[in-house]
C-alpha cells in the first residue's frame, strides 16, 4: 500500500480510535462489536423492569385508601429506589456492552473484553501469530439473529481468543483471513 496511504489511515485510526495503542504505520482495519440482540436485550430488560416496578406501584395506587399516610411514602421512597436501579443497572449493562470490542488492525488483533465494571482484560495478538480464525453459531437463537463466537487460534502456545456474540459476517471472516495470510506472506518476506 502506498505509505502517504497508510500515514492518512494511521491518523484517522488514532483520531477513531483514541484509546488504542498503534504503532507508527499502523491502522485500524475492522471494529466488531457485541450482536444488536444483545443491546435489544439490554434495552428491553431494562423497559420490562421500568413496566414491572410501574404496574406494582399503580396496583398500590388502586389499594391507596388502605394504605395511611406514612405508608404511602414508604411506597414511594421504594418505587423511586427500584426505578433507579433498574435504569442504574441499564445503563452500567449499556456500558459493558460498549466495552467489548475487537479491533483488526494491519498488525494485530486487539480484543477489548469488558465482563463487569471491575473486571477489563485486553489481549494483543500479531496477525503473523494467528494460525486459525474461526466463527461458529450454535443454537436456533444464533443461526436467527446470525451471531456466534469468533475464535482465534495463536501458533506455538495454541492460545485461542474468543469473542462471544459477534455478529460477523462471512465476508469480514474471509477478509481477516486475507489479512493474517498477507501478514505471514510479509513476515517471511522480512526473515
């Protein structure tokens, strides 16, 4: 590739992508992320708990002239308690959501895996590393939301990366694929 070509990709990666470590030559080729069932799933979670915490406070509502006065402010204080943490707990899933991704580079892999607030895990691999890049859905869920698991299989220490619930497609698949061949053509070619 022409190298004003790549210096132009490389500044748009670090202004993409102003989190991620490039080396000088090197840019940003795919971002996958989390499936949008996952971020529906999210949303509608988060809806069904707002609905669920609204229809039990009106159903005290409707039994209001039992309740007395101290009564129905213990209601109240409690609904505005579940209902704030029912958006809290959308809104930190959201965050977790947002916070796993897999980056391709023309270098690497940068996978990003966010399991809760407290617990981030980056892993790095050279795309000459890489010896076998699989996707793989099981189940009716995934073959109908067309989302599985991406595995990457390292050479030497076999390490294999997984990211759960992506939904690549397989014309990304092959493109990576080209990828990591090209990288190894490139590596030998500097041996």
């Amino acid at each position: 590739m022409d190298e004003s070509l790549v210096k132009i990709r490389h500044e748009r990666s670090k202004k993409d992508f102003p989190g991620l470590k490039l080396a000088e030559d090197e840019y940003v080729e795919f971002v996958f992320k989390r499936a949008r069932i996952c971020l529906l799933l999210i949303m509608g979670g988060t809806a069904l708990g707002i609905i669920l915490v609204l229809f039990v406070f009106l159903m005290f509502l409707l039994e209001q002239s039992r309740i007395d006065e101290m009564g129905q402010k213990f209601l109240f204080i409690i609904l505005a308690a579940l209902l704030f943490s029912a958006v809290i707990i959308g809104i930190v899933a959201l965050r977790i959501y947002n916070g796993n991704k897999l980056f391709v580079t023309n270098k690497h892999v940068v996978q990003l895996v966010m399991n809760s607030l407290v617990s981030v895990s980056e892993n790095m691999i050279d795309l000459p590393s890489i010896e076998d890049v699989s996707f793989k859905q099981e189940g009716i869920m995934q073959q109908m939301f067309h989302f599985g698991t991406l595995r990457l299989s390292t050479v030497g220490d076999e390490t294999t990366y997984t990211f759960k619930y992506s939904d690549i497609t397989s014309e990304q698949l092959k493109a990576v694929s080209k990828l990591i061949t090209e990288a190894k053509k490139a590596k030998k070619k500097e041996d």
